[in-house]
C-alpha cells in the first residue's frame, strides 16, 4: 500500500498468513516519478523477503500493488513493464489497483465507500457487483478537499488572507500564525514562499496538519473549524456518489459502511460535526432508503487487499478474516 | 517590467524619451529561478542597447527593475549582488521594485491603486505620502484571486467537480469542456494530470484564459460566470485596502484612481458586472467619503517607472508626462 507519504509492503502466505511487513518512502509516481515509484517498491519487497528468511533471488508469485496514483491505465501497464525489465527477481506476475481499492478489498469483497484522507484524498463507491464510482483523488492542484494538504493550505490561507484584510477570519488566527511559524521555521508571511514553490513538498507541507489536530484538540477555534470544514467535504464525496450506490449496500446490519483510511481519519472527534450534517442534510432531501451508515477503519494495511487481488489475478486466491481486519468506530441511524 | 509571462526592457534618455524597448520570457525569480531571472534581464538590456546605437560594453547609467516576485528585500539584495558580480557592463547602478510599483511611478506621482491581473494577481495602494499596503501577490499556490491562472482552474475545477458530482456547475460545462481538451491536447479529465503536475506550467496554465474570454465573448455562460467571479475576485482587493487610502485619494476628479495592469483586464466587459457589484456594496457599507472611482490603464510599459524610481534612485530624474501615460476606460460616481 501506497501513499502520499509512506508506503507499506507485506508478505503473504498462500495461506493468507502475514510473513513480513516492510515500510518505505512515499511512490505516488505521479508525485516522485517512475524510477523512484519502482525502486521503492522493489527495495520494500525484497527486504521483506529476507525479513521473512526468504532468498531475495527468487520471485515472490504475485505482487498485488495499491498505489495511490495508480489509476491510468497506460501509466500502470508502464510501470509493470519497467519493473519486470529492471527487477527480474522481483515477482512472476504484477498486479496494480489503486489505494482505495486495495483498501476495500482489505475489509470486504461485498463493496462500500472508501474515503481516503491523508496527505491527499479520494473517494470511491465499490458495489456489490464490482462496478465502481469515483470522486476525488485528482491530487492537491485540483482537489484534494479533506486531505491534509487542504486542511493545512485553508489553515494557512486564512492566515495570509487575515494579513491582507482580503477576508476576515471566523476566528483568532493567532495559534495557527505562530504554529505555522515554528513548522515551517519561518519569521513571516514571505518566508512561507519557498514553501509554497521552490522548496515545496506536498507530505511537508500537509504535515502541519499534524500540529493543527494538536490546536483542536487544545481547544483552538480556528483549528477546530477547519476540521468541521474538512468533514464537510469529505461528507460531500460520499454524498457525491450516494445515487450510485447499488440498494444492497445500504441494507446491511452496518447501513452503508463507509471505510476511513488515512491519518486525518485520527481527527473523527474534530470532523465529526461538520461530516455528520453534511450526511444528515443529504439524506433528508430524498434519500429514503438511506437509514444508517457506519464508519470503519482497518485494523490491517491495505496492502493486504492489494495482496489478494494480485493472488486472484494470478489465478489464486488468498483466504482473509474480514472481520478481523476492520472495526466500527461509529454509527449514525437517521431519525425519520 | 516583467511579469509571470513575458517581460520588457525600455532604454530612456535623461530627458525620458524612450530610446529603445526589447521584450523578454518570464523573469519572476520565484518561478524561473535567480539565474534564468538575471540572464533573461541582461540579454534584454544588452539588446536594447544595441537597438539604440549604444555601445553594449557601456554600462548605462540606471537599471530600474519592476518585478513581479519582486518584493522580499534579501531575495532582491542577492538578485543585484549577482547581477553587479556577473554582468559588470549592464549599468551602474540598480534598483528593483515590484511590476505593481513600477506600473504605479509609470501613471503617476501622486499614488492610487494598482490592481494587475495577468498571469497572476496582486493590488497595492500607493498614498500620496508614498506609503504602501498591499493584498495579495502570493502566488498561484496561496492566491493570484482573479488572474488568468484563476480563471483558468476555476473553470476547469468546474468540469472535474461536475464530472465527480462533487458540486453541481451553475452552467453547461460542454463549451469549457471541449476548449479545455483542445488547448491541452487531451481527451479525458486524467489527460489533465501532467498538466496539471509533471508538466505544470503556470503561464501554459493561465493562457487557458484566453479561451474562456472568446467562450465568453461569444456568449456562453459558465465563461462569463467565471469572469464575473474574477470581476469580484479584484474588486475585493480593493475593498481590502480601502480602510487604508489616504482621504486625498478619493477627492481629484477621476475619485479613487485605479490602475489595472495585465491581459485580464482585456476582459473588462466580462468582469464588469462582478467588480462594480462588490466595490458598490462596499461603498454602500460605510465608505461615504468613496463617490466615485475611475479605472485607468497605461499607454506605456511600466518598465517606464521602473526606469524613473531607478534613476531617482541614482539621484537623476526622469520628466514623465503622466496623462499621455494613461487612459480612463471607466468610471462610476456611486448613487447618494
């Protein structure tokens, strides 16, 4: 499993026992490029391999991959070409999803919404049928709405706009200014340039949402609005593809089961005001047979589910404990 | 004067007549970086010199710099430092301004507000006693409201949100749609990501904006919805300084002058709606000493200021005849 900022790699049995886990550095290879995306990856498996007392020289049978950014088509046969040529050894047979499908295929084969929000976002409806449905996920220059990344630019934009009187801020901008000047080690707005461009780092720079969870959490208003801000907008994803969602999925014992992946899902208490109304306004203007909906986390790496899809590409299949790899964090029943 | 996108060189006698103009790519340090930056100017220089008859191994007397980028006193500092290091036969003495500053000197010795909407955006009031407040000029990253930048990604976020029924457009995208896949050469919204990162160009990006003002122009109504937001965009710039104009500023016979420097503001009619609306609501909300406001344009490049606060800086002055520097294109007197 791949993200924005980390990735993680895990060896599996044809058992579906977990042998290894190695992590690595962010392979969006829209964000690093090709060659690194493919190094990292390679680095990750092999040193799983030997942390498993396996011999790096023999190829595993199939690398099943989620890759944040693993969307198009011509760019992921590319990527399984590259590294067939440059890494042998590697594996026998490739297997490329993206993020949010590895991290379905982790917690169900029976579909829901996954909403993946951490340096960047993405939403995607899997239904029962397999068919899928996307929002989001176009990266921090035309969305990102709820990620980190957007969390930190609202913060900071607000900020900037303060000292411009440009828009008058909701709240004292006070703690997110000095915040913002001791991550980024800065004196003043201008030093925040380099940041922005010649030196900017998206994982960096969504970092500092980090430091804005701490300011909610202490009671800080204006870190406390952006949060509500950003559950609004990752409310909005799921609303967004809410009229493609097949019946089944919302009459399960859970309602519509919505799988939070990514380190802002840590912020629910701080979200959760602004995710919940945006729900509730959606369900009330002709939703009906939207009831209940239940959120979920992993309890497992979405590399898992990127594991056994490449099992089952390559014609075997990896027996998983559903139920063992994800956990309900909350539940909402609509009233009537 | 050198903008986001293209830049420009005059040569000018003591006696302010124009000698010789050159044009030139994009000089923003921020964006092209310090060397191509100092390179880019030299070569304009030298050129101009040649077109004047002047020997270009003669350093000329004064190099007045409008910048965009401009601003940040250690980045300018180490621009003249290596420009004095490297190029020891460009001038004898240097100054460096903002292009908003530049533009300003180049309509007028009394101050007004600047408003540049070209590649990027940015509003500086200039008061007669030649204090300064600015709003905004930070970038494509963390602003640029009302720039040909902005309008482009409004226009297109639109599309993508439509596309992801993430927010529902308040016109037909169909006319930006298809523009948008011919003047990138894609055709599907995932064709957009190089653009939009590995090969980002932010005057390739902004040119977009052309476009929407011919969809515009032509009468098709998600353009001219993005143009009247931009309209608003650069009024609010204004409303943001407003609390900080000098009282002498609104009392001479044009009322409040406004230069408006950049190729958006080709687009007046377009914008017009947008902008008169919130300057008029702003007025409406405890500006009575705010009658009326005239915008203005130049006839001439504002490298021409720039040349004038270079040589005041070098202890010369240069004789500007500031009406035929300028033109009124509009005027409003508010209704009591």
């Amino acid at each position: 499993m791949c993200g924005g900022t980390h990735s993680k790699a895990v060896l599996v049995s044809a058992e579906g026992h977990i042998l290894a886990e190695t992590d690595g550095p962010c392979t969006n290879h829209w964000l690093v490029g090709v060659d690194n995306c493919i190094n990292g990856i390679n680095d990750m498996v092999q040193r799983a391999k030997i942390k498993a007392g396996l011999d790096p020289d023999t190829p595993v049978c199939s690398l099943g991959m989620s890759l944040s950014g693993g969307e198009q088509k011509a760019a992921i046969q590319k990527l399984i070409d590259d590294m067939r040529e440059r890494y042998p050894k590697l594996s026998q047979s490739y297997f490329i999803t993206t993020d949010a499908i590895g991290a379905m295929a982790t917690a169900s084969d029976y579909g829901g919404i996954v909403v993946i929000s951490g340096t960047g976002s993405n939403c995607k409806l899997v239904n029962p049928d397999g068919t899928q449905v996307g929002c989001g996920g176009w990266g921090h220059m035309m969305g990102d709405e709820g990620s980190a990344y957007w969390i930190s630019h609202m913060a900071i934009k607000m900020v900037f706009d303060a000292r411009d009187n440009l828009v008058t801020s909701p709240h004292d901008i006070n703690y997110v200014k000095k915040a913002m000047e001791e991550y980024f080690q800065v004196s003043d707005l201008m030093g925040m340039l380099p940041h922005l461009y010649r030196i900017f780092q998206k994982s960096y720079f969504a970092g500092f949402c980090r430091k804005l969870a701490e300011g909610g959490s202490a009671g800080d208003a204006l870190c406390q609005h952006v949060f509500t801000e950003a559950g609004k907008a990752l409310a909005r994803h799921i609303v967004a593809v809410l009229p493609k969602v097949h019946q089944d999925l919302f009459s399960g014992e859970l309602g519509l089961p919505v799988l939070c992946v990514g380190s802002v899902w840590r912020s629910w208490e701080l979200m959760k005001s602004g995710f919940t109304q945006v729900l509730s306004e959606a369900q009330a203007h002709g939703y009906s047979h939207f009831q209940k909906y239940s959120l979920l986390t992993l309890r497992q790496s979405s590399a898992l589910g990127g594991a056994k899809m490449g099992a089952q590409n390559a014609g075997a299949s990896l027996p998983l404990d559903y139920s063992a790899n994800v956990n309900v964090f909350f539940s909402h029943t609509f009233n009537q």
